[in-house]
C-alpha cells in the first residue's frame, strides 16, 4: 500500500504523524506543501481543512490520528503495545 503524508514546515502534527509512521515500520512518502504549494488547493478541494493530509490506498484523513495509523495495520498494535 502506498501511503502519502501531506505536510507543512513547523507543523507539529505533521512531525508527530511522521513520527508515529516510522515507529510502526511504515514506508512513506513526504509531499511538502511550502515546497508544492499547488497541491494545497487539491487537498482543499477534497475537502480537507488541515495538515497533515494522509492518503493510504483508500484510507484518508487530516490531522495527527494514532487511531488511524494503528489500523492500516492491525498487527502494528500488538507489536508496539
């Protein structure tokens, strides 16, 4: 699955999103919207309103959600509990 993590220079819930993606072993690609700034009017046309934006596969949301990350792999909950 791949999985995109839009974010912003100095957006905490972005490092945090970040963060809690390579603990549980995920790859990822970063797409910094002060270095794209054109995609930031994709994402507000989807109907997000705050970063970061994660798009895995079918799975999307905004903001910095452990809940989220934890199941796109179930296992991932057991292994870092």
């Amino acid at each position: 699955m791949r999985i995109t993590i839009y974010t912003r220079n100095n957006c905490i819930q972005c490092h945090a999103t970040k963060r809690a993606m390579e603990s549980r072993g995920f790859d990822f690609e970063m797409v910094n919207l002060d270095q794209h700034p054109e995609m930031a009017d994709t994402l507000r046309e989807q109907g997000f309103r705050q970063l970061p934006v994660v798009i895995a596969g079918d799975t999307r949301w905004s903001g910095f959600r452990p809940d989220m990350i934890n199941r796109l792999r179930p296992d991932a909950i057991a292994a870092h509990a």
